[in-house]
C-alpha cells in the first residue's frame, strides 16, 4: 500500500482509475479489520473505516474523525508515548509492516485493547499511514486473568507452610517409570529437603538423591501415569524429621508432591504410646478386679486380675456387654453401681451378690470425664 493506485497500469487497465479507487475504498470499508488512515504531526484521522468506528463503540453520526486534531487523544496515557517510538521506530524500517498492541478510549472513556500494523502511505502528495487494526480486548483480559490466576498461585505455591514440588516422569521403552525430573519447588521443600531450588529443578530425582529407595519412583511415577493420587509415609533421616507424602497429578505424565511435616505428631504419638503402655502396667499391676465401661456398660479395657479370676482373655471381655461377660444376664445387674454412676455422675459403692461369681464384690465405680466435663466413661473396681 504505498502509493494508492500505484500497481494500476493506467494505459493497459480495462478499468478507469476512478473506478479502481472506487473498488479499493469499497473493499475498505467492508473489511472486517479495522483501517486508518493518519497524517500530518500531530498525527491526524484523515480516514477510518466502520469497522474501526465501530471498534471504538461510536458511529458514523457521533464522531467525525476529521475532527480529531491529535489522535495521540485516543490512547491511554500509558501508551501514547509507546505509539509515537513505535512510528518513528518502524519508519527507519523497510518494509514497515510491524506490530503494536496499544490501549484507547472507546467511547464513554472505556478503555479497548488493539493491535495496529502500519504501513506507508500516499496520497497525492501528501505521506501519510495506514494502521491495520483489530480489537484484541478479550484476548488481553483473558491474558490478564491468566496472569493473575497465575500470580495468585505463585503466592500460595510460596507461601504455604508444606514442601510442594511439581515433577514429571521418566520412563523407559515399556513405560515404566525409571526417574523423575523436578519442574518446580517451594521454598519450604528447599527447607524440609535440605536443598536449594536451583540445585534441584531441571535435575532428576537420581541426580539430586542418588541413594533414593526406588519407592518414591514407582509410587509417584504411578500417580503421574494413571492419574490416581498416592499418600504414604516418610522418615528423612539427614533432617531426622517424618513426613506424609500427598501426591497427585494435575497434567498428563506430571504429579504434584506435597510434603507434610509430622515430626511433632509423631513424637508426640509415641508419647501417648508410652503413656498408654505406663498406664496399662498401672492398671495390670492392681491385684483388684479393674475394667472400664463405656455409657452403653461396654468393656473398653480390662486388667489381668480380672482375666486371671475369669480364666479369660481380654479378647474376651472387650467390646462385650459387662452384664453378659460377667453376670450372665441380658440386662444390667438390678443394683448395678456402674448405673449409678452414669445417672448420677459421682462415685457410687455398691456390694453385689451374684451366684454366677461365687464371691461376695464390693464394687465401687468412679467417672470418667471428657474435656467438657461429661462423663463418658466409668472406672469398675471390685
């Protein structure tokens, strides 16, 4: 397009000139991209096309774009200056024919994305531009909302408290997995694992642990192949710490690994393990008959004593209804003191008198509260 007309053989052309520049601005104007024309310094609207106009949310009756004395008007401040480098730019260049993506007002002040495409133009004697233009608008928005949704993962992706690593799978010529490659990492997996992100992303499993248990590929790499998530359990011993391991995979052939520390729970289980076999010593060292009901007169826990005298094992007792084990009766014995207990919620003493023991009991049972204050359970002493 750099002189109108210019490709037109006056003399051999079927077709007047006029009548070729009738045609070439009917094309224009029905072109669905939109087509400026601009001239002079101020850069002035000498020609625009509908579908330009419309671009802009305006018609034919409310804008006369030969009115626009500087079209630098048009554009967002952001871009004015980036417009006017862009020309200069491109006029150094031969051809011209690059590319700008550049914010204007539309009508009512809002503003639309557009890529423009320049090229030389002239008419008579007077150079000039021609902008090819199109409406970009959503595609930059959908951009713009990818860069956010993006932006928003990178800020949970760092600052959540677990190790996250994104990998992908290496597999061999039957499709078992082999290795696997670290894509990303957080900054907690730099600090749970012991290493640096760039000692570790682009690398292999194999590479970063050379002495990794061939576990961690074959359940990841399965996560990664099939799709099904994975969790299981770790002890790292060069950060003597323990972990739970959640993997899925959010792409084909990749998985997402989220390491959770649990040093503390652990340890903390394994005092609650010592505590319970301390209290299970205590209570295995009371010569007296000594079980535990629950509300429904469930045996939860039973002493050896009391094994011994029945000539039983806890198996035996456990899970049972204390009034089945111990009194033979399908219903709680008429006097039982462990109901008192329930009802009334304090200590009760009770002697009972059953042929099926063949022994005088003087039963006393006591509460056992839960964190609230109710009674949940209650100690049966005899």
């Amino acid at each position: 397009m750099r002189v109108l007309g210019d490709s037109v053989d006056k003399h051999d052309s079927n077709l007047d000139f006029n009548t070729l520049q009738s045609l070439y601005r009917s094309l224009v104007e029905e072109s669905i991209h939109g087509v400026a024309v601009i001239m002079g310094n101020p850069p002035r609207i000498v020609f625009a096309n509908s579908a330009f106009i419309n671009m802009l949310g305006f018609s034919s009756t409310d804008l006369s774009l030969s009115s626009v004395k500087n079209v630098l008007n048009f554009f967002s401040a952001y871009d004015r200056e980036k417009f006017v480098n862009w020309l200069e730019a491109d006029a150094q260049k031969i051809p011209m024919n690059s590319l700008v993506e550049v914010r204007l007002f539309a009508k009512n002040g809002v503003v639309k994305w557009f890529s423009l495409l320049e090229d030389q133009i002239q008419i008579g004697t007077q150079v000039g531009r021609c902008l090819l233009i199109d409406d970009i608008t959503v595609r930059k928005e959908e951009q713009e909302g990818l860069i956010q949704r993006e932006e928003r993962y990178r800020m949970l992706f760092s600052g959540i408290s677990e190790g996250y690593a994104l990998c992908e799978v290496i597999v061999d010529k039957i499709n078992n997995p082999v290795d696997f490659r670290y894509l990303d990492v957080n900054s907690a997996y730099e600090k749970l694992a012991l290493i640096k992100r760039e000692d570790i992303v682009g690398k292999t499993v194999r590479e970063v642990f050379p002495h990794i248990e061939s576990c961690w590929v074959e359940i990841l790499g399965k996560v990664a192949l099939t799709g099904e998530p994975a969790k299981f359990d770790y002890y790292y011993p060069d950060a003597q710490k323990s972990f739970q391991v959640y993997s899925f995979s959010p792409a084909l052939r990749q998985f997402a690994m989220l390491l959770v520390d649990v040093t503390q729970a652990k340890e903390k289980e394994k005092q609650d393990i010592h505590k319970t076999d301390e209290v299970n010593r205590i209570i295995d060292g009371i010569s007296d008959f000594l079980f535990v009901l629950d509300k429904d007169y469930h045996v939860v826990r039973v002493n050896k004593s009391t094994c011994s005298f029945f000539n039983k094992t806890p198996g035996d007792f456990l899970g049972k209804h204390c009034y089945v084990v111990f009194h033979g009766t399908n219903e709680p014995w008429p006097t039982c003191p462990a109901k008192y207990t329930f009802e009334k919620k304090i200590t009760h003493t009770e002697e009972v008198l059953d042929s099926n023991i063949n022994a005088p009991l003087l039963v006393t049972t006591s509460p056992i509260r839960d964190e609230k204050g109710e009674v949940i359970q209650c100690v049966h002493l005899a």
